[in-house]
C-alpha cells in the first residue's frame, strides 16, 4: 500500500483505473485469441447465446474497457494537476481545493 499523499494524489487515482480498464481489456482480448471466453464461461446458464454472440459480447465489452480507459486517460472532464499544482495539494483533501 502506498502513503497517504499517494491516496490523495488525484493522478494516481486516475492512472489505477486507466490500469485495471487496460487490464480487463487485455484479459478478454486474450481469452478470445486462446478460445477462452470469459463470459460464456461466467454467464453460459444464464444467457443462451450462439457462440458468434459470446465472441461479439467479449469483444464489444474489451473495446469498451479500451475505450474508457483511452478516454480517462486523455482527462476528457477530469482534471490533470501540474507539479505545482499537486504540492498545493499534498496533505488536503483533493475535493476541497476544487
């Protein structure tokens, strides 16, 4: 676990949730490659698809974990500190200097 100005440092927090977007898009991606299908796997009684629609499924879901991870890492409506910025920041609580 990191410090406590690591929990605080709002480039941190979007850099973890760009991480696990990129991973689960990477999880799904390669699990269609290897014929693995994640979600037939976890979702086969529940949902009676043919096996073109689990691939579209995962497919579709990986691109959309692709995609927002892209778009949080482009900042589009999120705000990206500068150096200055964050030292400001450091032992106050993120929220309250917005």
């Amino acid at each position: 676990m990191g410090n406590a100005s690591e929990a605080l440092d709002p480039m941190w927090v979007q850099i973890k949730v760009t991480l696990f977007n990129a991973l689960v898009a990477f999880i799904l991606w390669i699990g269609l490659r290897a014929e693995k299908n994640f979600f037939r796997f976890v979702f086969h009684k529940t949902f009676h698809f043919t096996e073109e629609g689990w691939h579209n499924l995962t497919r579709n879901a990986a691109l959309f974990f692709l995609a927002t991870g892209r778009t949080r890492r482009c900042g589009l409506g999120l705000p990206m500190p500068t150096h200055r910025a964050q030292s400001r920041l450091d032992g106050h609580r993120y929220l309250d200097s917005l």
